[in-house]
C-alpha cells in the first residue's frame, strides 16, 4: 500500500530544501512527546491518531477495496503480461537506485543498476522483459530513506497513511526526494498513476501468504509497527542489522543466573 503513496504523489516545492528541514527536524520530532503525557512507545508518539488510521486502513479501506482488487488482478491478469507490466514499473526505479548507491559510497552496487537500467531499457524492451538477472544482477532498490538511515538519521515518528499503511517520518523525506530523480520527474500524472497501481495491487497481491499470520496476531497494530521498524533497519544495513542488547533485560537475567547459582549446594 505504501508503494502507492509513494510514487502518485507530485509535489512542487525545492525536494532540496524539503529534505535539509526535515532531516534537521528529524531528530526532534522523534523525542517530542505531548506536554504532561507519557507516550507507551518513544517511536510512537501519534499512536493515539495512527491507531484510528491503521483501522480505517486495514478494516475498511483493504478490506473492501485494496484485496479485491488485487485478487481480480491476480486471477484475470495473464501471468506473462502481468509480470512484464510489473518489470517495467520496477525498471524506474533503477535510475534513483543508482543516485542513492553512490551516495553512500556503493560503487559496485551502482554500477550493477547501471547496467540493468541499460540493458533492461533496450534489449529488455523498455523493462518488460529481465536478461540483466541472467548475468547475476539482481535487483536491489535503494531508496534516499536508507541513505538518510546510513548517515544517521533516526526513522522520526512512526506514522499510519490512511488508506494506505505505515511509514515514519523519514521515510516521506526520502518518498519525497524519490520523486525528484529522472525519469519519475518527468512522467505525467496519468502514467505515474497506472504505474503506482500496478506496483500497488503487486504489492498487496506479495501480502496475502502473510495475512494470516497478521489477522492471527494480539494486537495486528503493534505488530505492523515492530515489523515495519525491522524491515526498516533490515534495509539500512543491507540485511545485516546490528544486534541489539536491552541493558535491562541483561541485568535482569544476570541478576536471575546469580540467584541460581547462590541457591546450588
């Protein structure tokens, strides 16, 4: 869902000056609780308008048209066409990968996209087709979010897109910077929105071999955030995140192990 937010959405400020604000308002937005309020989770400070969102989203707005139209797509889209349709929408996104590989200083990774973007635009037919993964190169999108993740930048607040699912605050920064890289700035609204459709109802078609696994949960809210933080830390470090030790939680158990071995004769 958040595929289509993220690519109809046309903007005309300076994504220059939007993206230096922002980011320096970054870090501030993310320890801002509401004066005399205690905030249950410091990433979560609008959790008291997200949740209204997440269910008018999820309840509502998937439930009655995101599914089924994804479904429809899925049954009655010839397999081939569709997977070309998608390889095309996919291919424009190479141009703003490869920006954003350089700017974390990923040369190989630039030069791989390069060379789909070419070959895919031009043997590939202008991206319906894939001969770039016959020779190993992969695709792997980088988004100007995980740039900003690179260099330091918090996610920011955790955020619920009515109708169309989470994100941060960092994540529209870097949506919004997107939008700015050749050739998605020079599509005119009606393509782009065929195009966003397209990568829309694929990525909610991707979605249905977990749905049960979200429809089973306590609280598929919490569960939808702390999946969507690891996906993002996931990204930024290019599937090898850090590990992650609560200090409390050490001393907790450290402080149970010592008990343990008091109580043995």
């Amino acid at each position: 869902m958040n595929t289509i937010r993220k690519n109809i959405l046309n903007a005309k400020n300076s994504p220059a000056i939007i993206a230096v604000v922002f980011s320096l308002l970054l870090g501030a937005c993310s320890s801002t609780p509401s004066s005399e309020e205690t905030v249950s989770d410091p990433k979560d400070p609008l959790e008291s308008i997200n949740r209204p969102f997440w269910t008018f989203t999820w309840d509502y707005a998937d439930k009655y048209v995101f599914k089924p139209a994804s479904e429809g797509y899925v049954e009655y889209m010839p397999t081939e066409l569709r997977s070309g349709v998608h390889n095309m929408a996919l291919n424009l996104n190479e141009p703003s990968t490869i920006i954003n590989n350089l700017l974390q200083a990923k040369f190989t990774d630039a030069a791989k996209s390069t060379g789909r973007f070419v070959l895919n635009s031009t043997v590939g037919l202008l991206g319906f087709f894939d001969p770039a993964s016959d020779f190993g190169w992969d695709r792997s999108q980088e988004e100007f979010g995980e740039v900003l993740g690179s260099y330091g930048v918090g996610d920011g607040p955790y955020l619920v897109i009515p109708a169309l699912g989470p994100s941060s605050v960092r994540e529209e920064v870097g949506d919004f910077v997107d939008r700015y890289y050749w050739p998605l700035a020079v599509i005119d609204f009606w393509p782009n929105l065929l195009r966003a459709g397209v990568l829309g109802l694929e990525a909610r078609a991707s979605l249905a071999d977990q749905e049960a696994i979200l429809n089973d949960a306590i609280d598929p809210y919490e569960f939808v955030k702390n999946a969507y933080f690891q996906n993002m830390q996931y990204k930024v470090y290019d599937g090898n995140p850090p590990i992650e030790v609560n200090a409390e939680e050490e001393e907790d158990i450290d402080a149970y192990l010592d008990e343990l071995d008091e109580i043995e004769p």
